[in-house]
C-alpha cells in the first residue's frame, strides 16, 4: 500500500517537495486528494524571515487539473506560522507550496498556467469555450484576468524597429507601436505619438540599428534624436500605398489626355443584315422558361398596378411577399 501512494505521489505531484498524499477518494464526478504539507519551517511573505513556529491549520480545497473527465480536488492541510520578527506587520503566516498553491488562490498552479495559455491563444470567450471541453469551468472575465496577470517577457532590444501609429479613437486620441521587425512581433505601445516619447523609448536601447516608419515629421524627429546612429527607411506598406496614391492622382489629372486616346466607334451601315429586334421593357431573356414565367408575371403585377389594386391586395391575390410584389 505505502508502495502505491508513493507512486500516486510521484503522478500527482511531479516535482513537488514538501506534501505528502494520504488518500484519494474517486466516485463518478470528483477524484478527492486528502494531502499534507510536511516542511518543517516557512518564510513570512513580509519580512522574509523563517520561523518554525506552528500557531493553528486548516484546510484548503484548491482545484487540481482534471483526470479522465473528473474534476480533481486537493484536500489540503495547511499551517499557519508565527512570525518571530516584531518588527514585521505580520503576526501570522499561511504557508505556500511553491509550484502547487498561492495566497487566495482557488486553483492549484497547474489548472491556472493551462488556462492562462488558452486565454493568451483565444482570449476570454474562446478560452472558456475550450477549456469547459477540457473539464474547466471558467468564464471569460477569469481568463483575461489570468492573462493579464501574466508577468511582462523580457524582450531583447531589436536590431530592426518599426514604427506606426495606432488609435484608441479614431480620428481623436492615437499612440504608437514599436515593432521587432525581424521577429514580426509587437515590442511595447507609447500613450502618444509625440517625438520625444519615442526619442526617449529609443535612447534606452542603444542597439538599435535601423528604425522603419511611415513619413510623419515627428517619428522622424523623435528617430533622430532617440537613434541618432540608427538607419531610417520606409516601410514596404506606406511605399505602395504612397505610389499608388500618386498615381491616382497623376490618372486624376490628366484624364482628358485619355479621353483622347480612346478610339471612335465604326459608324454603322445604312443597310442592316438582320431585322432589328422589338425593344423590350422587361430585363430578362427570352427562351428560358424561369424568364418567360417571370416575365409573365412582371406583366401580371403591373396590369393588376394599373388597375387601382393596392400592393396588399396584389400581394394576397397572386399569394406573393410584399417585397416581391414592390420589386
């Protein structure tokens, strides 16, 4: 028996020090998890100092990732430390198993890293959809709070930045958007599009080689003077979209010059090799019998119309839609 709770240990708690498994419960819906912490000694979160000095437990139920369709749940027995420096705030601590527990947590670090990737792949709506299938219940809010709680990545200090602009309204309030441009990944956002703030945001990183913008003067004078020694081009995308407003331009203005480059038509013969065909009012085709019906339904309504019925009675007479009957 000692045999097989080590082994559950090891599968439930993989590099995990400091708990150890008592029993496990399994019924149709929940797997439950009686566990204990067994470090002797605890660092109050305040101060830093370590103290072994136990003042009360209790019990915390942190959800655990699901197994086989079946929530788990830890029944996890905690202590509570005495802080031995007066100083500190703190007179009492709760102990934190690192890689499983946190303070107010609900959720043991398993369940919460998963799910902070799935809000950081789909964001909230998707996310919970997802993880309800993977046998998480979560909502939309709880994933993008995950996600935002996420610790900001180290970016390194790209060779090649691009510059832009990007509204929170339209056509009132704008910022800007520094771009690694190798990597294709956005690198930091700036509340304004003011020079010196980019000027400021490129001096702390000297390594900067090249900047590509778009040609508005103050990402020109913030690049200058942020990046002196960096190389400033323009970007693929306002290159082409600056041509081809030029050329729209050019077309706009010379448009009589075309006009008199398109040839005169042939003017037609006196004698005509076929008989002239009827003009018709109707628009469709003859020989088709969806056209020929439709026709003749076209010429119905319009009778009807001519005759002082209303598009009500006409609808109800022929069994038609309004819409049908006013087109």
């Amino acid at each position: 028996m000692k045999e097989v709770m080590l082994r559950l240990e090891e599968l439930l708690f993989p590099s995990i020090v400091d708990v150890a498994l008592l029993s496990v419960e399994v019924n149709i819906a929940i797997v439950r998890v009686d566990a204990r912490c067994t470090a002797g000694v605890a660092s109050c979160p305040g101060c830093g100092t370590w103290s072994d000095q136990v003042h009360g437990s209790y019990l915390r139920f942190p959800a655990d990732v699901p197994s086989g369709r079946r929530s788990v749940v830890l029944q996890l027995r905690v202590r509570r430390f005495t802080c031995r420096n007066a100083e500190c705030g703190r007179r009492t601590f709760v102990e934190q198993i690192t890689g499983l527990t946190r303070r107010h947590g609900q959720q043991t670090e398993r369940p919460r890293s998963t799910l902070a990737a799935i809000g950081l792949a789909l964001a909230g709506r998707a996310g919970a959809r997802l993880a309800h299938l993977l046998g998480v219940s979560v909502s939309r809010s709880t994933a993008l709070r995950l996600v935002d709680a996420l610790a900001e990545p180290e970016v390194p200090t790209p060779r090649v930045t691009g510059v832009d602009e990007y509204a929170t309204r339209k056509g009132r309030h704008y910022g800007t958007v520094l771009v690694d441009v190798e990597t294709r990944r956005p690198i930091d956002l700036l509340p304004d599009r003011e020079a010196s703030s980019l000027a400021a945001w490129l001096a702390q990183r000297p390594g900067i080689e090249v900047v590509c913008r778009d040609r508005a003067p103050f990402f020109a004078e913030g690049a200058t003077a942020g990046a002196p020694q960096a190389v400033q081009v323009a970007d693929r995308w306002h290159l082409w979209h600056n041509l081809a407003e030029a050329a729209e331009r050019s077309i706009a203005q010379h448009r009589q010059c075309l006009r008199v480059l398109v040839p005169e038509t042939p003017e037609t013969s006196e004698t005509e090799p076929y008989p002239a065909e009827e003009p018709s009012s109707s628009p469709w085709p003859t020989g088709h019998r969806f056209a020929d019906r439709t026709r003749t339904m076209h010429g119905t309504i319009h009778a009807l119309v001519e005759a002082g019925h209303s598009h009500r009675a006409i609808q109800r007479q022929l069994g038609m839609t309004g819409r049908t009957v006013k087109r």
